[in-house]
C-alpha cells in the first residue's frame, strides 16, 4: 500500500487479519498523523493482534517507509525476513537481507551479470 505524499507498507503474516483490519493503510494513517514510523508499525499490529486474536490469527509484520526516507521492520511473529536493495547517489549499489531477530544465517544470493 503507498500514498505519495505519505510512505509505503508492506506486510507479511496471516492474510484475513492484514484484510480484516487494513493493516498497510492504518499504518500509513498513523504517520499521516504525525507518528515515527516505528511507532506507527508497532501500533497498527497491535491493533490487529486485539481485533484478530493473538493465537497466529492476528500476528504478522511490517515494512514501512516514510515519504522523507525513514524506514522501519516491525512484527509480532517469532520471525520476519527481509531485505532492502539501495542505490546510492555516490556510491554502489547496496543490498542486505536479514531474518530478525538475528539468529537464523542468512544466504544472500545475488543474480549473477
């Protein structure tokens, strides 16, 4: 879900509670009302854990940014994978994925040229 004048979300977790409770818009409402975009993840999931139940029903995780460049990974699962990909102005390309929290190893595989 985006809204150019506000940020981006993504999430992962159980699919009818993401629907159930608009997770990626009620994130994306919360940093249009001013909220960091940690906060905002955090709330939004804790929202949908009460409305959906706690029992995996109403677990899941977030990426979310802002529309000034603030980033966040926020979840109520055991795990959440992920991966950011930038391009720097300056700079190479940059790429790092991770399982959080970090105990799993992680293989990053690249296409190769």
């Amino acid at each position: 879900y985006c809204d150019d004048e506000v940020g981006a979300a993504s999430s992962t977790g159980h699919g009818e509670a993401i629907a159930k409770t608009t997770l990626c818009r009620h994130a994306l409402w919360l940093v249009e009302q001013g909220m960091p975009v940690d906060k905002a993840g955090q709330a939004a999931l804790a929202h949908m854990q009460k409305r959906c139940g706690d029992n995996g029903g109403g677990t899941g995780g977030l990426i979310l940014i802002d529309n000034k460049g603030n980033t966040a990974r926020v979840f109520t699962t055991q795990f959440m994978a992920w991966a950011t990909c930038c391009k720097n102005a300056d700079g190479p390309e940059t790429t790092r994925a991770e399982v959080s929290p970090s105990t799993m190893p992680v293989e990053l595989v690249m296409p190769s040229a």
